[in-house]
C-alpha cells in the first residue's frame, strides 16, 4: 500500500514521503496513528494544501520535545529486582517500569516514547533509548540490580557478576576431594599426611 508520510517514520522517510509499506503495517499501526495518508488523488491534494501548517505543527512539536529532552537526556535510574545466582530476573524490566522510575526522578516521559529493543532479563547497567519525537532521540542509564549497594557498586562500573564468580570459584576449590561419596565431608587433621595408596 502507498501512504503519503504525515511525520517522519524512522527506517521509512520524512514528511510529505510517498513510501511502500506491508498493508497490515498501514492499515494496523500508520493510518490509525495520524502517521500516514493513503497515497490517493484526493489525500495529495489535501496534504499540499495543509503542508505549511502539518511541517509548522511538527517543528512546534520537536521544539518541545528538545526542551523536555534537557531533563531525560543522560539520567540513570535504579530499580531494585529479584535474580538468580546468575543475574537473570525473575520476570523482565518493562517500559512501565523505566517510566515509572524516570517519573519518580521529576522527567515526563510516556511508555511509548520508550524504546526497548529487546526486554531487560539481567542485572546490569543498561541503556535504554527515548524517542520524545520522530527527530529527538535520548538515551538513559537503567541501573538493574538485586539491592542498593549493589546498585551503587554497578554505578562505579564494578561488574557484580564477575566479582560474585570469582568469590564462588575460591570458595569451591578448597578441601575438594572428586572421588568422595556425595555427602561425605573431608576430615584431615593437622599432623595427617596425605592418605597413602592401598
């Protein structure tokens, strides 16, 4: 299906664009959004008589978000969740979530200016892109971490993870007999040797 593009559409063009698109593309997420015209005589002439004002609209709407954009642009927030053993989340970091936590900070963001790219299902620092418009775009910090010093430790870039392997891994290896039977402990005194062979 041709549209006539009423914004610029990441990945497809800019306003006033005649662009190709999938019919279920248009039809489910472009036309219903405002975002796009079918490519028809009539919605040509309607677009060129409305272009001065839909462009004058958009850079009105651009300008704002430039300016909201000072607030969000380079912020770091922190959201405390539960995790395995190996920093995977019980459960995933949505976009409501990333909302949330920026709104608590004092930044006004909407959950569909959040883009994720794919969910956050681990500890760590991750950035996190916001299109406040078609043509503005920032990034945050989200800072996923199991407490508070935690959090803090990620923040200073320590890696939480390596650091908690490296500790296991010390822990494990000391008084480690592979041929004892599941459960039995190790005892050797002081004054022992090493067990002779039979």
């Amino acid at each position: 299906m041709e549209v006539i593009l009423l914004e610029r559409v990441e990945k497809l063009g800019a306003i006033g664009d005649v662009v190709t698109v999938k019919n279920g593309f248009a039809r489910n997420y472009l036309l219903p959004n405002k975002k796009a015209l079918r490519a028809n005589d009539a919605n040509r002439k309607l677009f060129e008589t409305n272009r001065a004002k839909i462009e004058s609209d958009n850079a009105e709407r651009r300008s704002v978000a430039e300016e909201s954009a000072k607030g969000v642009d380079g912020k770091t927030v922190q959201l405390i969740r539960q995790a395995s053993n190996t920093g995977q989340l019980y459960g995933s970091v949505s976009a409501r979530d990333i909302v949330d936590a920026l709104e608590a900070d004092g930044a006004k963001v909407a959950k569909s200016q959040i883009v994720l790219d794919r969910p956050i299902k681990a500890i760590g620092l991750h950035e996190v892109r916001v299109a406040l418009h078609p043509e503005v775009a920032v990034t945050v910090k989200v800072n996923v971490a199991r407490s508070p010093e935690e959090a803090d430790l990620q923040a200073q870039g320590v890696d939480v993870m390596a650091q908690m392997f490296e500790r296991d891994a010390t822990g494990f290896t000391e008084d480690y007999d592979p041929n004892a039977e599941p459960g039995a402990t190790a005892e050797v005194s002081a004054d022992e040797g090493p067990a002779e062979a039979a």
